[in-house]
C-alpha cells in the first residue's frame, strides 16, 4: 500500500459571516498527484493556503507523515517541509535565477553572501532534477512563462519538500508551456516520491495528469473521483450541482 504522507481532517475555515471550509477532509500518498477542482469560491486555494501556513484553521487537524502539526506561518511549513506555488510565480524579474532561487534563504559566509555556493548547489540541483534552463546568471524577465513558472517551482525543491501544493500553475501559461510544467510536476513527484496538490480549472489537464480527483462545493468536498472513470462533462455537473 501507497504510504500516507499527508492528512487533513474535518478542517472548517470562516471569514466573517463567508465559510469558506466546512469539514474538510482529505489523505494524499507519497507519489500522487491530487487534484482539487471546483467553481470560484468552492474553497480551493483557501484549503491549500491553510495547509501551507498562510491561514489558519478555526478548527479541524493537519497531520504530516502521521503526525500532528499546527503553522502559524508559511515559513513554519516551509520548516516542516510544505511548499507552495503560487499563480502569480511571486518572482522579481530584475533578479536572476539564482536570486530569485534563494531569495529569502540566502546562504551567508560571515558578513557576506556566498553567492558561489548558492551557485553551485542550484547547478547541483538542476542536473539532479533533470531541470532545463538558459542560464541561472539571466534575469528571469527575460525567461518564457513556462520556464519563469519552473523557476517558482524549482525555488519551492531546493530544500527537498514533503508535500508541493500548485494554486493553478499553469493559468497564465500558453498550452506548450503548461504541458511542459505539468510534466516537470508529474515526473517530478514520481521520482522523489514526494506528495502533490494540484488545483486548477482546465478539466482536460486535471483528467491527464492527476492521479485522483476531489470535486469541491460551497466549501466541502462533495466526490472523488479516478481520472480514467470521468470525463470533463461529468466533472463540469459535479461543481454545480
């Protein structure tokens, strides 16, 4: 059996008189890839914000690998070892790869920067990762949507996540460049055998590249289902039923 690596039970979430989670409760597997789909407002991004620290639930448990954990900020996910990716990439463009790779956990030599190690160890990871990029020394202004949007990616597996949350990866990307992100991810989780939530509104792609569904409404989770027993049409009438 496919070991747990994360669980969320009975999770609910208000903000004000909005509840935006009721009772939500989900396992994801080393190795999987899990996609969460519904309508604005279903709760989607709300449940993968909680998860990775950015809000916290007014009730409901988080466990990883079997055991409890309570954030109180995305960086004490970060520490525990869940990473998100944001839709908006949250780059700065006028910053290279390498920059933009460790910004916020820059590697520091006495006073300094040891930006030569911080070098070293992205080449490192690049080559382990099988990560196709122009040059880390370029501004990523200057990189295609799909590779800035791998970037994001690759800043969150530097530090050998547990479990990757996507808050709609591919939204601002052309059909070629999401494909070649989603199949980073996919092989990506499969070879480290880390967990993935994956959330995003394009039906076809949802079908391709998770390994299981959850349907969302109204802030619940209402179904779940195998991508190879659904189709786009069935998915379309679950959200708004």
């Amino acid at each position: 059996m496919v070991e747990e690596i994360l669980r969320v039970e009975g999770i609910s979430k208000s903000f004000g008189a909005i509840k935006a989670l009721s009772d939500v409760s989900l396992i994801l597997h080393k190795g999987e890839l899990l996609a969460i789909i519904g309508d604005n407002g279903a709760g989607k991004s709300t449940l993968l914000k909680i998860i990775a620290g950015v809000y916290s639930p007014d009730s409901g448990k988080i466990f990883l690998e079997k055991k409890e954990v309570k954030f109180k900020s995305p960086m004490d996910a970060r520490k525990a070892g869940i990473e998100m990716v944001f839709q908006d990439f949250m780059l700065c463009p006028d910053l290279n790869v390498t920059q933009n790779v460790f910004l916020g956990r820059e590697i520091v030599s006495g006073e300094f920067l040891n930006y030569k190690l911080m070098k070293k160890i992205l080449k490192e990871k690049l080559k382990d990762l099988k990560f196709d990029i122009p040059s880390i020394e370029k501004k990523v202004r200057f990189l295609s949507g799909g590779q800035q949007q791998m970037v994001a990616i690759l800043r969150t597996l530097m530090f050998d996540p547990k479990v990757l949350l996507l808050d709609e990866p591919t939204a601002n990307l052309s059909a070629g460049a999401s494909e070649q992100v989603m199949n980073f991810v996919k092989q990506l989780i499969k070879t480290k055998m880390i967990g993935g939530i994956y959330v995003a509104h394009d039906l076809n792609a949802i079908i391709r590249y998770s390994d299981r569904i959850l349907v969302m409404r109204s802030g619940r989770i209402i179904a779940e289902k195998m991508p190879e027993e659904t189709n786009p049409v069935e998915l379309v009438r679950l959200m708004r039923l």
